[in-house]
C-alpha cells in the first residue's frame, strides 16, 4: 500500500486529536499485547498531560507525516522507581489510543526483562532473555541471540518508538519530556 501525503496527513491529524488533554504515562514491565490489553503487574512511573490541542499540524519530512507533540508541562517528577519499558497514550478521559516502546542507552550490570530495547554503538536492540547485562562491553553486532552477561539480545532494525536519555526513573528526580512526535508513512 502507498499512502498519499494527503491521506497521512489527515489520518494522522485526526488520530493525534484523540490524544488532546490525554495522558503520557511511562510504566515498567513488559508492554501489554495491544493498547486493548489491561496492564498486568505493571508499575505506572511518570505521567504527562498532552495540552489541550496535544499536536499540531502534520508536515511532510523523509517519506513520512509527523506532527509533534506539547505538553501542560515539559517537566514532571516520577511516581515511584522502576525502568520504563513502555508508555501508555490515552484520551482525556482513559481510553488507550497507543503503547509505545521506549529505550535507553546500554548499561553495565544491569538487570533486563523480556521485551525492554536499548541502543548501543547507534544500534537497537530488544531483550528475548531476561538477565543482567555484562559488567562491562555493551551490545554489537546485528544478529539474533547476542549473548550480553545473563541476558540476551537480538538487533532490531526498527528500534523503539521513543528514546529517553536513562530509562531508569526515580522519585525526587524530574523527567523532562524532551520531544515526541507521531509519524506515518507517505509516499
């Protein structure tokens, strides 16, 4: 399917909408199967509110439509410790309109769970064995089952959908929401 800058466009302007005065919330664990899917055992560990009109105009850049996000506040303290694994996007008034993935950058000895990406070396990577990573190294290569301390990896070409600078939060250390943008292709 090729889809045309004008359809992204609207399709993706209407989407975002949904999300106007919604919430942003980071979560440890592993991501439910769809944004359908009740959490499970899931710690919610930092909450953004979208602005009222949560993204503005879509614009056309690199084969894709991306609109950009604004939040009430760029800046919020953690709930509680834990390592974002995932976010949950929702309307106003609960409903979840997306799960996105996060990452963060590789860390020595560190424990990992199924399903939680990081980068290294401009590479991503996700998590199929849960583990603690090597004392020292970091990931490399872009194969399937790489071997890191205990746990164990494969290269994902896509990465995640969204990178924080350490995904470790913890309470009484403000998270600033750098930037976040919605996409679709076009062609």
């Amino acid at each position: 399917m090729n889809t045309s800058q004008v359809f992204a466009s609207a399709a993706l302007a209407s989407g975002a909408a949904l999300l106007n005065g919604g919430g942003f919330t980071f979560y440890s664990g592993t991501m439910p199967a769809s944004p359908e899917t009740a959490l499970s055992g899931n710690t919610s560990l930092c909450a953004f509110t979208f602005s009222s009109t949560a993204f503005g105009t879509p614009t056309y850049s690199g084969g894709y439509e991306v609109t950009a996000a604004s939040f009430t506040e760029s800046s919020e303290t953690p709930s509680a410790n834990g390592t974002a694994n995932f976010a949950r996007l929702t309307e106003s008034g609960g409903t979840v309109v997306l799960d996105i993935t996060v990452q963060a950058a590789w860390q020595a000895s560190t424990a990992v769970i199924v399903g939680q990406y990081v980068t290294n070396g401009g590479n991503s990577y996700m998590c199929t064995t849960a583990g603690t990573t090597a004392s020292s190294g970091g990931l490399s290569g872009t194969g399937a089952g790489i071997t890191d301390g205990t746990a164990v990896w494969n290269y994902s070409a896509a990465g995640a959908d969204y990178t924080l600078g350490n995904a470790l939060l913890q309470t009484g250390v403000p998270l600033t929401m750098t930037s976040f943008a919605l996409k679709l292709p076009a062609v």
